[in-house]
C-alpha cells in the first residue's frame, strides 16, 4: 500500500455497513462510491459475519465490485 492511500484509508471513515444481507447486498454501493473517492472503509458487521473471517468476506467483495482490497483490520476492510 503507497503511503498516500495508507493516510487515505486511516483518515476515511466507515461508509458501508455489510450486514445479515452479506455482500451481495453492498456490492453497488461501494462501486459508487469507489468511482467518486479514492479509499472507501466498509465494516462487516457481526450479522454479516456468521462464521466467516472477515477477510474472506472483504475478497467476496472485493470480486464482486472489481476493487482491491488495502487493508484489513478488526471487522473493518479498505477498498481502492
């Protein structure tokens, strides 16, 4: 990760709740938002978890929106 979107993603707050609906559900959103800024935060709630880890969610979704994935921390996943 470049330092640039490294400072992007810390200072980004969480606009994207993945809930019981799963990623499915958020997959449109965050490529609209993803084509207007450059780092977009989405946390996975614990409905939306189940028993999956949450970056195994985060690359769901990340395939479905065709983004990267830049970090992954606690519940919470940064895409570019």
């Amino acid at each position: 990760m470049t330092d640039d979107l490294a400072k992007k993603a810390h200072e980004a707050d969480v606009t994207v709740w993945v809930g019981k609906a799963g990623v499915d559900a958020v997959a449109e959103e965050l490529r609209d938002q993803l084509e207007d800024r450059d780092v977009v935060k989405v946390k996975f709630l614990r409905s939306a978890r189940g028993g999956d880890e949450t970056e195994d969610l985060a690359d769901d979704l990340a395939d479905l929106t065709g983004s990267d994935v830049v970090d992954v921390r606690g519940n919470t996943a940064v895409y570019h």
